[in-house]
C-alpha cells in the first residue's frame, strides 16, 4: 500500500482506556481538532498533543499496566507536547497523591487528595476565580481531587474559592473540574490554541 503521509491537521490523542474520552472527543472536534483514542502503544506517534481523561484513576493504572501502556505514555508525556489532563486525568500526573496513596506519572508538582471535595455529596458547579479565564467562567467537579500543594515552577490559573483547580507547568494543563463536558469552555479553548500553533506529519487519524 503507498504511504499516505502528508501534512495535515494536528492530531490530538485521547487515552481512552476508561472514563470520559468520548467528551472529549467531542470537545476536540468542535475546535475542529482530529483525534485518535490511544490504547496501545503504537496509537501515540506522531501526535501533537495528548488528553488524559477524568474517569477512575486507579482503574486506569490497572489498564495502563495491562495495555503495556505505563513506558510508552510516560515518555510521550516527558516529550514536551502540550497535554490537557482533567480530574482523574490530573491525578495520574500528580507528583504526589493521596487518599489513598498510589503511583503516578509525576510530571506535574503537585500533591492531590482523591475525592477530596467528598464524593457525590460537593459534586457539581461552582465559579471559578481567575485572571486568565473570562469572568463568570464555571467548573464542574465530579468526585473530584484536591490539589493540596503546588510546586514553585508551576502555575494557578483558577482557584474554587481558596483551592487551586487550574493549573499548568509549560505544555502541560491539568483541571480539577471537566472542561469537557461544556461546549468549548475557555479552558478547552486554551488547549486548543496550543495545538492549533502546531503541525503534524502524517495523515492517521482513526476512532
Ligand atoms: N475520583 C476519581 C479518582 O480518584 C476521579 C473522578 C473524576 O475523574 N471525575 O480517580
């Protein structure tokens, strides 16, 4: 068969072992942006970008680990590409994480209490504060986790009340709440920017 590479639209990969990928799908093609589930290590090439999705974090462990996944994404994810991780997306980036305790990618130095808005009970959504985000931007949490400590090298771009819920280090942006599940709220605006900057060298992009 001929090779089909060719320039084209920036890819956007979504883990999509467990959780809320297919959000985030939508939310990538109302930019306009392709996207490719990635469940295996060979669906990370040549991406341009990366989303970790909310869903159970340990869950998704299990799975990464069953999919021979845990290598291969953490070196996509050291690699310098813009990332959009959101609730349990963020948990696997944290440097730490408790409630309980387990392991991470730590890419991002922060420490996160799982749940630690209580579970069903402080679900919902709540305005955010922020100079970067328009006024009146909102989020909502889902069983989400609290960050409880932020390194200096990395950025608070929104609080819930005193909580930090937005933040980034580099290309890397992670959220407590899900953005995702908004039509083009400000944060996926801001991913998509990021990767909208970029180009991609081939011409894959499957479901
Ligand atoms: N509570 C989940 C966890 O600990 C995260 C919830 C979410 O992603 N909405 O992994």
């Amino acid at each position: 068969m001929a090779s089909d590479t060719v320039k084209t639209a920036p890819i956007v990969g979504v883990l999509a072992l467990q959780g809320d990928f297919a959000e985030h799908e939508a939310a990538l093609r109302s930019f306009g942006l392709p996207c490719r589930r990635v469940r295996g290590a060979r669906d990370l090439d040549g991406l341009a970008g990366l989303v970790l999705p909310g869903g159970e974090s340990t869950t998704m462990l299990r799975l990464l680990d069953a999919e021979g996944l845990w290598q291969p994404l953490a070196s996509a994810l050291r690699s310098g590409m813009p990332v959009l991780a959101t609730c349990a997306g963020m948990i696997l980036l944290a440097e730490a994480v408790e409630n309980p305790r387990q392991r991470s990618f730590a890419v991002l130095p922060i420490t996160v209490v799982r749940n630690g808005y209580g579970r069903q009970l402080h679900s919902g959504t709540f305005p955010l504060r922020s100079s970067v985000l328009p006024a009146g931007t909102t989020g909502t949490f889902i069983r989400a986790p609290r960050i409880t400590a932020v390194g200096a090298d990395c950025e608070v771009l929104a609080w819930r009340d005193d909580d930090p819920v937005l933040v980034r280090r580099g290309p890397v942006l992670a959220a407590c709440f899900h953005p995702e599940l908004e039509r083009r709220h400000p944060v996926y605006a801001m991913f998509a920017g990021e990767i909208g900057g970029r180009t991609a060298t081939t011409a894959e992009c499957g479901a």
